[in-house]
C-alpha cells in the first residue's frame, strides 16, 4: 500500500499548496505531487462582458504582488484586439512600471523567502526573525530597497499597490519635474543598498557551490522574452531556449500555438508543455534563470555566476542568484530610462473594434500571457490568463521530485525527518511559486443520465 508523507502547507510561498511525497510498499521513495488547493478565482470569467478599457484595473487586481505586470500584459492585449499603437512616451512609463515592479518582488523573495535557507543554519530559525538576528545589515537594505519599488510604483501608477494610470492607447499621466528628482534621488539611494544583497549572493555561491549546482537539477527548455542590452520585460520577441542547445525566436502571438496545458487531479494549477514534442519532452520553465542565461548585461555579479553554473544552467537553486543579478540590472534600466527622459505624449485617442489580442511581459516570475476577444463595442467576450507559475508547475514539481530522489536514496519511510523535508520544499521556493496568480477556473459540464425504471 502507498504511503504518503506531505509537507502541508509549502511555505514562505505565496499562496497555498503542499507536497505528497509517496513511498511504496518497501518503504522506498516512489515519487513527489505538487498540489496548489489556493481556490479558484474566477478572473478570467470576470473579465467577460466587462468594457475594454476597465481590464487593465481589474487585471492588476489579480494579484497582490504582481499587479503591475498584470496590468501591462491586459492593457497590451486589448490595444492589439483594437490595433492601438500606445506613444513612446507611454511605452516608456509602462516599462518603468514593470520594472519597479520585479524591483520589490524579487527583493521580497531574495531576502525574506529565500536566504533563510541558506543563511540560517539552525532549522528553527530559517525565518525572518532568525534572519534577523544573523543578518541585521541584509534585512534592514533589503526593507529601504523594497520601499523603492513601491515608491516608483506609486509615482507611476498612482498607488503602491494595484494601479490605476494604464489605460488602452497609453496613460493617463507622465512625470513631472519633481516625481522625475524624486525617482532619481531613490535610485541613487538604491543604488548603495543594493550592494549589501550583492555581497551576501557572492558569498552563498561561494559557501553552497555544490548544493546550487546540483540539488533539485533538471533538464528543460527556458522560454522568455528576448533579452537585449539591458534587462527586457515588455516589447520584444519571445525566446525558446530548447536543451539541446538550438534558440528559436517567434512573434508573441505564437505562443498560443506553442504551448499546451494538462490537468491534473491533485492540483487546480493546470501543466504547460511544448506542444511540439509533448508532455514528456516538452517541459518548459520561465523566469529569472529564464533570462539571466540568455542575456548578455555588462555585470559583475553574472560573471561570477557564469563561472559557478555555466550558463545555459539548468540548476534549479540558481534561481536565487539570478534574482540578485536582476535586481542590480533592473535599477540600471530604470536610471537609463530616466535619463533618456519621458516625454509629455502619453495618451492616443482610441477607437473600441472587434478583435482579438494577445499581452506578454515579464512578470517577476516569468513570462505573464493574456489575451482577450471583442465585440464591436468593445466588450470581452473571450479571456485567458496563463501565469509565470502555471507554466512553471510541471518543472516545480519535477524538480521537488528530483531533490528528493537525492535525499531519500537509502531511506525507508520511517527514517524521513523535518530536516528531509525542509530541503525538498527549499527547492520549491527557488521558483518563488505565486499561486493565487496560478489557478483557474474550470468549467465541468456534467452528464445526467435519466433514470429508467
């Protein structure tokens, strides 16, 4: 008979799921469900019936964290169902968006989900508090590098938290001359706190090579936007890194036919795969690691990382270093984008048609893909949202699997302990699963068969 031992709930995740780890009738490992019961939301059906121009606020409501993103990838899908083309000026805000956006959610995670486990040795204080008390430096620049985020967030969207200034052909403000020497002023702060998580990064690489090469390792394909000369999060091609070494770049508007989803029973998160070599072959992953192994940024930290893991790596711990390289690369493109300057042209007139349009951006997690189907008034009659996590599900499992392949061999059920299961669900984390973000809502249609005397 299966037994079964779970880690219930996952945590330092956002969301709710838990691990089904099963052992056969020997006691031998057998393998790891990874199972999201974070509750259907149902946005996707929300959004039908709804006016264009009200998505991109509803959208950034989707999630407590990713709200800017969210909100980009809508906006863009509707301007393509209409064929708007949003000014330059706009572009730019939006970019900024963004970027202050994967600012606040990668330190988030660096820090406060991640480093515990790396930093904290004894298990009862791999938390905030024992990182605390160990790393007093680390946690007080990772709060001031935070607040930054939610600075320019607030700046640019009107709000820190679900904002309000995207709209179909633009936005309905740009900067002024004090919000620009307000931006400025954080960025050169920023610019100094970061320093502190670089160090702490350099130093994990170096005291935990071995657990970040190898621990939880798979083999995929990495999928993301096309990453140019600074850190790209919106307006570009899309990337297919397959593993054995070949890059195919494709319009956005492919990646509907590239990808397919499967359901499963344990869980409400639905498994992408490639559609082209099926579900065995076909396992993808999106996100930091995503664009970090196919950029070419001028940076110091990447440097370093190239000589622990060997980009293209497929480590799945390295998620974590490539989170910092990130955040360093995303206060670059910001101050780059600042000194460009933005512009006073930020809206376009816009005309609601019947269409159909697709969004992709780089949410902080990976690649965020909304479309969504008009009528001539302009209202949705068709919505789909695919999340970084979605996509990323199959691979979360696959890699808890593999770290506990590696952490069991020799052990039977009864000899399984805390510390066992802690390592497993560290491998979970490395991919900062956003689970509210991830499920859908399904429709069942059932079968009722009359009753025949």
């Amino acid at each position: 008979m299966t037994k079964s031992v779970y880690v219930d709930p996952a945590t330092r995740v956002e969301g709710h799921a838990k691990l089904n780890i099963q052992f056969n009738d020997a006691g031998a490992f057998e393998k790891v469900e990874f199972q999201c019961y974070e509750p259907p939301r149902g946005f996707e059906r929300l959004f039908i019936g709804m006016i264009g121009e009200e998505v991109p606020r509803l959208a950034a409501k989707i999630c407590g964290i990713c709200y800017s993103a969210h909100c980009v990838a809508a906006v863009q899908a509707i301007e393509n169902a209409w064929g708007v083309e949003p000014p330059e000026d706009a572009v730019k805000l939006r970019e900024l968006m963004l970027l202050a956006n994967l600012l606040q959610s990668h330190i988030l995670h660096f820090t406060f989900l991640a480093m515990p486990d790396f930093l904290c040795d004894n298990p009862q204080e791999k938390n905030f508090v024992g990182l605390l008390n160990k790393h007093k430096e680390l946690v007080e620049s990772s709060v001031k590098l935070r607040a930054v985020g939610q600075k320019l967030t607030e700046i640019l969207g009107g709000r820190q938290i679900h904002p309000a200034t995207v709209v179909p052909g633009g936005m309905t403000k740009s900067l002024n001359k004090d919000e620009v020497e307000k931006i400025t002023a954080n960025i050169n702060e920023a610019k100094v706190l970061v320093e502190t998580l670089k160090n702490c990064a350099e130093k994990v690489m170096e005291a935990k090579a071995s657990l970040l090469e190898k621990f939880g390792k798979i083999d995929s394909h990495f999928l993301c936007l096309q990453q140019k000369q600074h850190l790209t999060l919106c307006n570009a091609d899309l990337e297919l890194s397959t593993r054995d070494g070949r890059i195919i770049v494709m319009k956005p508007e492919k990646y509907s036919k590239l990808v397919r989803e499967r359901v499963v029973d344990y869980s409400f998160i639905k498994q992408p795969y490639l559609d082209e070599t099926g579900l065995e072959d076909g396992l993808i992953r999106v996100g930091s690691l995503a664009r970090v192994n196919r950029c070419e940024w001028n940076n110091k930290l990447l440097r370093k990382f190239d000589k622990a893991f060997s980009r293209p790596s497929q480590s799945t711990l390295a998620y974590n270093i490539a989170r910092a390289i990130e955040i360093e690369e995303c206060l670059k493109r910001i101050e780059e984008i600042i000194n460009d300057g933005v512009g006073k042209h930020f809206r376009e007139t816009v005309k609601p048609r019947e269409g159909h349009g697709v969004g992709i951006v780089e949410a902080p997690r990976g690649l965020l893909f909304h479309y969504y189907s008009t009528d001539r008034q302009g209202t949705v009659t068709e919505a789909n949202v695919i999340a970084p996590t979605t996509q990323n599900a199959l691979a979360i499992e696959k890699s808890a699997d593999a770290a506990a392949q590696e952490r069991f061999a020799g052990k039977t059920y009864e000899r399984i302990n805390r510390d066992d299961l802690n390592s497993i669900e560290m491998v979970v984390r490395a991919y900062d699963p956003c689970l509210s973000c991830s499920v859908h809502l399904v429709q069942i249609k059932r079968r009722v068969r009359k009753w025949k005397k």
